[in-house]
C-alpha cells in the first residue's frame, strides 16, 4: 500500500464543507469520486482538518491510501482535470506509512479577511466579510495579544462542538490592515475548536467598533462563557492557510 499526500486548495462557496455529509455536496466527496475514477479503488481522504461549508483553503492537506502503480504526477494531473475549477491539487508527493494528515500536525494556521471600507466589492463578496464602518486596528492589535498561549477557549467554541477538552495552545496571532482596506487576521495554533477562529473575530469586531474595551475582551477570555462573546463571524472569510508538520 502505497500512502499518498495532497496539498489542496478550494473555494468552499458552493460546498457543505469538508466532510461527507447525506444530501450535500462536499469537498472530500468531490475528491474522492475522482480519485476512485483514476485509482478504480474506493479511496477515503483524511484530512487536517474539517472547514465548514463557506471555508476556503489555501493549503489543506490529506492523505490516502491506495494500491494503484500510477505515477504521483499522473494521478495529480488527472484529479485536476476531473475536478470541477473550484478546487485544485497544488502538490502531491508519496508519504512515509506513519504519516497521517490529521494527527501528524504540529500546528494550523488560520486567516480571516475582512473588508473595511464604505463600499463592498462584487470580486471579494465569497472571500471576506465587508464591515462599512471603521474599525480600530490599534485596539483589536492589543485585545487579541491576551489570546496567546495556553488557554481554555470556551467562549468562543461553537454550542455543537464535541471536544471534551477546550484547552487550546496559540503560538501567534496579528491582526493588519493594507492599503485597500483589507484586515488581515492570523493564527497559529496546535489545534482549533469547532468555529473557534469565527468567533473571536466576531468578538474582535466589537473591540474594532468601541463596544467592548481590550480589558473587557481579556473578561471573556478568561469567562469561558460562549454567551459572554459575540457574533459568529460569516464562513466566506475564512482560510484554513497552513499545516505544519
């Protein structure tokens, strides 16, 4: 058995997220109806992670298992000419047998984007979250630095969330603001909860707006109450950007 890699980008718009799900189109089942067209075996993915629907990726990872002989670079260039042009296969490579694209993660890196400008744009609307009024980078800078090392994380787990445990470690987090009024938000953690990265972005806002200070978003933190934080941001903002391993 041979373990192979992929690195995978996708616009998640028109799909129910990663995983497998009855009567919804999702990304994993995309790719493995093609790969089992190309392999002729049945093939299930494994993925680093599971974006919900309207997540984007720009590198997922995902491993499979398979018999076939096929040169890694034929079965690369009949993926991509079977799957529909929302999702790509940027790199493929055979893995050691031990790899597994969930568990063999050290950490994941996840980017937001929101739009702050007076006006929207038609080319970004699926690719980030347009907010007219103007927000306070300076303070959402300070507020999201208390974020930052280990901490529980449970007020900004989703109510459906299944993990038992809400500790989470954050290696990195910044928030910056370009010239087009794009802010870009990203961070660096050993795992995420379910809709972790949406909910403090939206908490986040309401420190970019003046409703809750730097101090009062350290409270929420510190709460781990999801009812102390604020809106779940809109999915179309979000990258699953990086897998390290």
């Amino acid at each position: 058995m041979r373990n192979i890699k992929l690195l995978i980008e996708y616009d998640g718009t028109n799909y129910h997220g990663w995983q497998i799900q009855p009567n919804a189109t999702s990304i994993q089942e995309t790719i493995e109806n093609r790969l089992q067209k190309i392999t002729q075996e049945e093939i299930r993915l494994i993925a680093a992670g599971r974006t919900d629907a309207g997540v984007h990726a720009i590198e997922q990872v995902a491993n499979f298992s398979t018999k076939s002989r096929l040169d890694i670079n034929n079965i690369q260039r009949g993926l991509n000419s079977l799957l529909p042009p929302d999702i790509a296969i940027k790199e493929i490579s055979e893995a050691e047998q031990d790899f597994h694209a969930r568990y063999s993660a050290k950490s994941k890196i996840y980017r937001y984007v929101i739009l702050n400008r007076r006006f929207p744009s038609p080319l970004y609307r699926n690719f980030s979250w347009f907010i007219p009024f103007k927000l306070d980078i300076k303070e959402m800078k300070n507020a999201v630095q208390c974020l930052v090392g280990e901490h529980d994380f449970s007020s900004f787990k989703a109510s459906g969330c299944n993990s038992h445990n809400p500790i989470r470690e954050v290696y990195g987090i910044s928030v910056d603001k370009d010239t087009k009024g794009f802010i870009i938000f990203e961070i660096e953690a050993n795992a995420f909860l379910k809709q972790m990265v949406r909910n403090i972005v939206g908490t986040l806002t309401d420190v970019g707006k003046g409703k809750i200070g730097v101090s009062e978003f350290e409270e929420i933190l510190r709460a781990k109450d999801r009812k102390k934080a604020g809106i779940t941001a809109p999915p179309q903002g979000l990258f699953l950007a990086k897998i390290k391993y």
